[in-house]
C-alpha cells in the first residue's frame, strides 16, 4: 500500500539479517572486488527524476569504484561499519578513510569518488528527487 503523501509503498517494521545467507542481496556493478545492495525500499526513477531509494550496500575488502561519480539526485550516506575510502585514485591508492557513524550528505550534481574499502563496509544509502 502507498501513503497518499509520499507515493512510497508502507512497510512496518522487518527484520533485515545482512549477515545471513537467506538475505537477498543483489551484486552492484563495480571496478573491483564486490557490491551488493539489500532494497529496502525502491521507487528511484531515474528516466523520469522521480522517487526514491532506500538501501544497504556491503562492500568487500578491495572493492573499488575507480572514477568518480556524479548523478541527478540527492543521496545520504551512513557508514555502518568498516572503512570508505574516499578520493582514491583508479588502483585504489590514498584517498581518505571514513570509518562507522560517518555521514555524506550529496546534492544533485556533486562530484563524489572515486571509492575503494580496505576492510569492507556497510553503508545505509537514501537517493532521491526533490
């Protein structure tokens, strides 16, 4: 069902075991190593700059986005646990490290990356349009 507010499907409370194998994650394109995302809740239209995402990505230790990023919408990003390395260069190398409870706040437009993990992380991601 969707809130006639905000179009967004209602989802009460859930469990999310990110950590058991029974857990949907999906892979995410990346450079190196492996992404893979937990859809919480998703109606991101990126064609028609509309919606929302609300996600979990895990990132395995090396995984690597090796150019930087820029996309139409907002994201908030909060570093769970482990280590995002931002600025790296294309093999991964320097860049600063943002360890748990760090927190990125992107307009539309910003530059952002490229992005590696050294030990692995989680982050909880929200995407949208205004």
């Amino acid at each position: 069902m969707h809130s006639p507010m905000t179009a967004r499907r209602h989802r009460e409370f859930f469990a999310i075991r990110p950590d058991d194998a029974s857990t949907a994650w999906s892979p995410v394109a990346c450079t190196a190593g492996r992404i893979d995302e937990i859809l919480l809740v998703d109606d991101l239209d990126t064609v028609a700059a509309t919606g929302s995402r609300t996600r979990l990505a895990r990132w395995s230790p090396g995984a690597l986005i090796d150019r930087p990023v820029v996309h139409d919408f907002h994201e908030q990003v909060f570093v769970v646990e482990g280590d995002l390395v931002v600025g790296c260069d294309d093999r991964g190398e320097g860049g600063e490290s943002f360890g748990p409870y760090t927190f990125a706040c992107r307009p539309p437009g910003a530059v952002h990356g490229p992005f590696t993990s050294r030990t692995g992380c989680v982050l909880f991601e929200i995407q949208y349009y205004e």
